[in-house]
C-alpha cells in the first residue's frame, strides 16, 4: 500500500516551495491542496494544523506534520533513500541549522518590508537584506551548493526566496546580481535542477500578485500578506478579557494570545498598561489599548469592515453606552460577592444580582440581542458572565434561569455563535478556579 501524501499549501508562500522542492528531491508523489488564505480557511487545514493554522502541512498517512523546515527534516527522516537533505555529521548538521533557522528568522521578516515600507523604513530593510545576503555568501563559500557537492538542507531553506527577488528589487531599486554575483549564479545553478525550477513560482506572477495586493488596498502596505500585529495580554478566566476575544473573533481579526500571570505581572504587561497594570490590554502594531470597553470600541473602530458593535444613531450610541457602563458597575462587583460572601451579606449580593439581570431583561425586551437583529456592544459586554453563571448559582445556590429565563435563553443564542462559543471558557473550569479562589481567601 503506498504512502498517502498530502501537501497543504499556498502557491506564493515560500515556506511551501520548500516542502515541494524536497518532495521532488526524494520523488515523492503527492496529492497538492491548495489553500485560500484571505478568506476562512478549511476546515481540514484547521484540523491539521489547529496550534498555528498556517500553511504548509502535510499530511502523511493522515498525520499532519507542520512548520516547514520540520516537514523538511521529516522528509528527509522518513524517505531516507535518495537525495539525502541534511548531513549525517553531527557538526555539520547543527551548522546546516542554524543557517536556516537564520534564513527563517531575518530573510523573511526582511525581505517582507521591503515591498511593503518607504523612505526610512525602506533603506533601513535594505541595508539588513544586504547584511543576510552577505553573510549567505560568505557561508556558501566556492562550494556550488550550501550544501556542498549536492542540494541540501539551507539550499532548500532559502531557494523559494529567490522567486521573490524580481520584485524586491523593483520595488527597492537596486540590483542583486551587481552586489551579490555569488547568490545570483548560486540561485540560477540551482534552477537547472528540475526539482527546483518546476517547485518555485515564477518571478514575474509574483511580482504580480504583490502589486495587485499592493494596488487592492490603496496602500503600500499589503494586509493580505502583512496582517496587523496584534496581541492580547489577557487571563483566561476573565469576563473582561473574553468581551475582547469575541470582538476580534466577530471582526475576524487574527492575534496572539498571551496568557498573564496576575500573581507575577510580566515586564510586557507593566510597560504596556502603567497605569492600571492590569489585564486585558490590546497591543496593535506596538500601541497599547486598555480597559476592556475601551478595546471594544477601538476594535470597532479599527476595523469597520465587518460586524458594527455600536450603533450610528448618536443617542442609540448612548444608550448602549449606558448599559455596557452599568454592566461594569454593577454585575461584576455584586457577582463577586456571591462567590466571596456568606450568610445575609450572601442572600443580599443574590438579591442585587437578579435585580440587576431583571433591569436587562427589562432592556432586552423581545429583541433577539441586546443589539436588536445582531451582536452588538451590550452583548458582547455581558455574555462573558455567563460562563460564571454555574459558579454563581452553585455557590450561591439558586438558579437564574428560574428567577431570568429570557436572560438565559438570550445567553444561549449568543453560543450559537462561534465568536462567542470559541471565547467564552468552560464553566465547569470557572467554577473550579473560584473554588480554588475561595479556597485562598479563606472562604471554605
């Protein structure tokens, strides 16, 4: 039975020329699957690769294996009998390393700016790529390849980059082959291998693409291929830190979660929120935004296209306002107290509680969401409470869909919803933590 071999990929990134350069090293015969990475991705790559949901993956009698100078060393592994990928000596085979673990770590983030800055920025990308590229040719030496007599592992690792150059030096000016002849002939030696030149897309649809990304957006900068740097200090159990999950998940937005420590706050979170030194706090591109509802707001704001959470008529602005405002006075103190409180000072904060979840039920009305027909400010404001509901009611022991069914049938619409669902934790995981919580607080 032969080996079922899939790759997932998409045609212009580099890190998938890789795998099918070393795919056709070892004559390795593969089912291609090409990926549309502007718009949702498929649910296979999601299930593939769920860590980094990145191309390339290839699935290997049904097992993923992602990162594609991992794929590369697995290849190489697993079809050991041709064209052999890294060397067999130990030294030689760490150096192999960490030159593509440098091609990985400044080729790419480099050469990136140099079709997406200007002025300053521009010449400033210039002269890092110049430096990489001075360092390459002084690693490659007179050998033909990086790796020697034959194509091997750094060849592989920086190849696909080559089909790039066209338009880095159109865009920057400058010519690689004047500066850098090594490279330029090392690169052209290489297209004579049929595994390369049939793997590497063509220059000049490159250039094409890039340009009509750059042309798209009305701007040099390319947000298909250069997102927005976004990222979220946040603890997995806040109400406050999931409001901003699901409006980045509702805006489609892509971030890096960052999990903090409140016991031992990290330098990132007290350099990027001095005033409060709390969670969460947004970071887009190096600025910071903090306090949950402000981040909301911005999210909406920055990213207009998709899913409005605030109305535009001014005073239905102000009324949402209004009521996310009093969800943070009101509901997290008094539902504090249910799970911190005991005795009268407990039947009191239960009291307030379900007065507070009638007055929304009053606002709610017979609308769908608090946002009338859609998601909006006030809903994404209050439905990270929900998973706390359970630790509410089974510290406080009562039940708030007995006192507020609307509120709960309001609450279990919201799940449907994936933007909700995937941010809103586990209760049953809530009610362990503040149980532990009580625990510390000498509660229990």
């Amino acid at each position: 039975m032969a080996d079922q071999v899939t790759l997932l990929d998409f045609w212009l990134s580099p890190f998938g020329m890789r795998v099918k350069i070393a795919l056709a090293e070892k004559e390795v015969k593969y089912e291609y699957s090409e990926q549309n990475l502007m718009n949702k991705k498929s649910d296979l790559l999601l299930q593939m690769n769920p860590v980094y949901k990145k191309i390339p993956v290839l699935v290997h009698n049904g097992k993923p294996v992602c990162e594609s100078l991992i794929i590369l060393q697995y290849i190489d592994a697993v079809w050991k009998g041709k064209a052999p990928l890294l060397p067999s000596d130990p030294y030689q085979r760490a150096q192999s390393m960490f030159w593509a673990d440098f091609i990985d770590k400044k080729v790419h983030d480099i050469s990136k700016k140099l079709w997406t800055t200007k002025g300053e920025e521009l010449e400033a990308a210039k002269k890092e790529f110049f430096e990489c590229l001075a360092l390459l040719e002084r690693e490659l030496g007179e050998k033909p390849y990086f790796g020697g007599e034959a194509l091997g592992y750094v060849d592989i690792a920086m190849l696909p980059f080559s089909c790039g150059f066209y338009t880095y030096e159109t865009i920057g000016g400058f010519s690689i082959e004047a500066q850098f002849p090594k490279i330029r002939a090392w690169v052209d030696r290489c297209l004579k291998k049929e595994s390369v030149a049939k793997s590497l897309a063509e220059p000049g649809k490159v250039h094409e693409f890039i340009l009509e990304t750059r042309k798209g957006l009305g701007s040099w900068l390319s947000k298909t291929t250069m997102a927005d740097e976004v990222t979220l200090l946040d603890f997995w159990a806040s109400p406050f830190g999931i409001r901003v999950r699901i409006a980045l998940a509702e805006k489609g937005v892509k971030y890096e979660y960052s999990e903090q420590n409140l016991r031992n706050k990290s330098a990132l979170l007290l350099q990027m929120n001095p005033v409060y030194k709390k969670i969460p706090t947004l970071i887009h591109n190096g600025r910071s935004v903090c306090e949950s509802l402000i981040i909301v707001q911005y999210v909406d704001d920055a990213w207009k296209g998709n899913a409005p959470f605030l109305p535009s008529d001014p005073y239905q602005r102000a009324q949402t306002r209004f009521w996310a405002d009093f969800i943070d006075k009101k509901v997290f103190d008094i539902t504090k107290k249910i799970w911190t409180a005991k005795g009268e000072e407990l039947e009191g904060a239960k009291k307030d509680f379900i007065e507070c979840l009638k007055l929304l039920e009053g606002e709610l009305g017979e609308k769908p969401y608090f946002g009338g027909e859609n998601l909006g400010y006030v809903d994404v404001a209050f439905v990270p409470f929900y998973c706390w509901f359970y630790a509410y009611e089974t510290c406080g022991n009562f039940s708030i869909e007995a006192e507020c069914p609307k509120i709960i049938a309001w609450a279990k619409r919201c799940m449907k919803k994936e933007s909700v669902s995937r941010s809103l934790e586990d209760p049953k995981k809530v009610y362990e933590f503040v149980l532990e919580l009580r625990k510390r607080l000498g509660v229990d």
